[in-house]
C-alpha cells in the first residue's frame, strides 16, 4: 500500500498573520499570539495563500516553498506550523484492503477516516526489544499482541525462561536472538533493520550499564529507540529519542545529573557500576512490570501507527506508583554533548588541547 501524505489547513482553528507573527483563535475567540521573525511571517502568508480552501500533496508544498525560501527553514516552518496545529497531514491510500478486526480497530475507527491506513502501517513495521529480565519478557508480550508486524528480542540475560511463560499459548513467538554484547555485528545489522528500538529495563543499575552503550549505537545508526526503566515503585516511560531531531539519553544523563545534590559520590558510583560485585536485584511488584510493559507497548503502536503524537517525543514521563502522580519533564538538547554534539560530526569543529 502506498501512502500520498497532504497539508489542509487546520479545522479546529483559524491563523492569520500579524506584523510580527501569527494570530491563532477559534470561532470568535484569540486563543493565542504566536511571535516570529520577519522570515518565518513570509513563510506562513505563502503556505496559507497555497493552503486556503484546497488540500495538497505535502511534497508538491514543500517544493514550491522551497523555490522561494532556504529548504532547511522549509523544513523547520513546516515542523513549528504542524506542532502549532495550523496545518494537519492527511494520509490517503492508493489502495486499501478489507478492514480486519483487530484489537485496536475500535481505538483507531474513533480518530481516523480509513482505519486501515495506521493498522497496515503496524502490520509492516518492525521492532527490536532490547533488555534482560521480566520486564523484557512483559514488554515482548504486550508487544506480541498489539498487532505489529515484526517483533524480534535480543536478550542481554538469559530470559528464555520469561518468555516462555509469558507467551504460552500464543501461536506466533517473538524471534529471540542469541545472547550478543553492543559491539556484535550482528547487534547492530538487527538494529538497522528494525522501524524502532524499545529498551527495557528492570532496574537502576541496568540503566546506568546499558542505556548509555544503546544510545551510542543507535546514534551511529541513526534508529529511533524508546526507553522504559522501573525503579522501585517508580515507572520512566520515555523519552523517544530520534537522533538529529531531539536530545540523546547522554543530554538526558548530563540534565539529571545537574540536580543532584551530591555529585562527587554519584559519580564515584558511576565509575564502579561495571564491576561484578555489585549488584541490584528488581524490587518491583508483578502489577508494576505488567503497568511498565502496557505502556511501553501503547507508546510503541503510537509511534509506529502515527496515528497520534508520541507522549515521549522530547519528554521523560515519570509515574509514581505509590501515590499515582505522574509528571512530566521535557529534554532540552545539550548544545555540545559529548555524544550527539556537533564536534562529533564536524571535526574539525572538536576542542583542541595543546
């Protein structure tokens, strides 16, 4: 099935441009003033010249700005119109199959036209679950059972035992891999291979290890991946870090280690978490792993689907499992990471020390 992505001007408001910016209001009310360059008022006094009363393949839009201004700010206009919701991508299919019943068909019938369209895009997606221990094998079962096409695991411990007992029954099984370390070719042609990345793990320790060499790998990739950690009664869903777009979990690493109050003895234990005697065991409830998997695995089908915007784009989600307060914390890109920093592209950008 081929996918003929169009821009419509947005429904649920109206724009119109000001002297410096954007006015964006619904029906007789201002909702908001939107203040921009003088460059960015031209972009959007052409995109809705295009844009009123008619719908227009998104690659025909984008040429025609692009012959009158820089394609690189093309590209961020666009990116800021969309998240300001005045303008909407359609998606129409050349061809479209019966609609299957499925779990989600009710869920995706409620927000879409055509809910053939974001079930296809499941059926022909492909993911990699990374992790070891019980949360992997939940992750992997939830995973199993939302419809996506592929779902491949590569176990970092023995969790063969996990599986099996969390898919019984199921006529498909995940694929699971042999036990390999990050630096395995074979690690990294499945990645490659692979739509999304989804990273689980069960404890504290865990992701310190082994968050931080997927990050490195999935940077030199270029591969999305989404990280799930359960610490205690403590669920972190997120962030959904796209290299090039948004920050890295080394920006997330460097932001959380800003605030902490007792840095010098945090990164005395940082230096020691390799060694083999120490050793966290999960201290989470059965009903935490299975909550951590659902989400994960809600958040994976949005991503894939693209029915609607991911929670965890640029944004860590947190839920207490005690009090069920849930917060949430948006990742600001390190300008100069030691990880995804533009001196690890340019190098001739690199500090020098003489």
């Amino acid at each position: 099935m081929v996918f003929d992505v169009r821009v419509r001007l947005s429904d649920l408001q109206w724009t119109v441009t000001a002297d410096d910016g954007f006015i964006i209001g619904k029906k007789a009310t201002v909702l908001r003033k939107i203040r921009g360059s003088v460059l960015l008022r031209r972009i959007g006094d052409a995109l809705l010249d295009r844009l009123r009363g008619q719908t227009i393949p998104l690659v025909q839009l984008r040429a025609d700005l692009c012959q009158e201004f820089p394609p690189a700010v093309v590209e961020d206009a666009l990116r800021q119109f969309h998240s300001l919701q005045i303008i909407e991508y359609t998606e129409q299919a050349e061809e479209s199959g019966p609609i299957v019943d499925h779990p989600f068909h009710d869920y995706f019938r409620s927000a879409s036209t055509d809910p053939a369209i974001p079930l296809d895009r499941l059926r022909q997606s492909r993911i990699v679950v990374v992790g070891g221990g019980q949360l992997t094998a939940a992750a992997t079962w939830e995973l199993m059972g939302s419809g996506i096409g592929d779902v491949s695991v590569i176990p970092l411990s023995d969790v063969a035992g996990a599986l099996a007992r969390a898919c019984n029954g199921w006529e498909v099984v995940p694929r699971v891999l042999p036990l390999m370390a990050f630096d395995d070719p074979g690690f990294g042609e499945e990645l490659r291979q692979s739509d999304l990345v989804v990273m689980c793990a069960d404890q504290p320790l865990s992701r310190l290890r082994e968050f931080p060499q997927l990050n490195a790998l999935c940077l030199e990739l270029e591969k999305p991946w989404l990280c799930v950690a359960l610490d205690g009664d403590r669920i972190d869903l997120g962030p959904l870090f796209v290299p090039g777009d948004t920050g890295c979990f080394r920006c997330l690493e460097l932001r959380e280690e800003s605030h902490l109050p007792h840095r010098a003895e945090y990164f005395a234990f940082k230096r020691n978490i390799a060694a083999p005697w120490m050793v966290v065991n999960a201290d989470s409830p059965p009903p935490a792993l299975r909550m951590a998997a659902a989400m994960v695995s809600l958040e994976a089908v949005r991503i894939l689907s693209r029915q609607s915007f991911p929670s965890t784009f640029q944004t860590l989600v947190e839920l207490e499992l005690s009090t069920y307060n849930l917060q949430t914390h948006t990742l600001v890109r390190v300008p100069f990471c030691d990880a995804c920093g533009p001196q690890n592209r340019q190098p001739l950008r690199r500090a020098w020390s003489i």
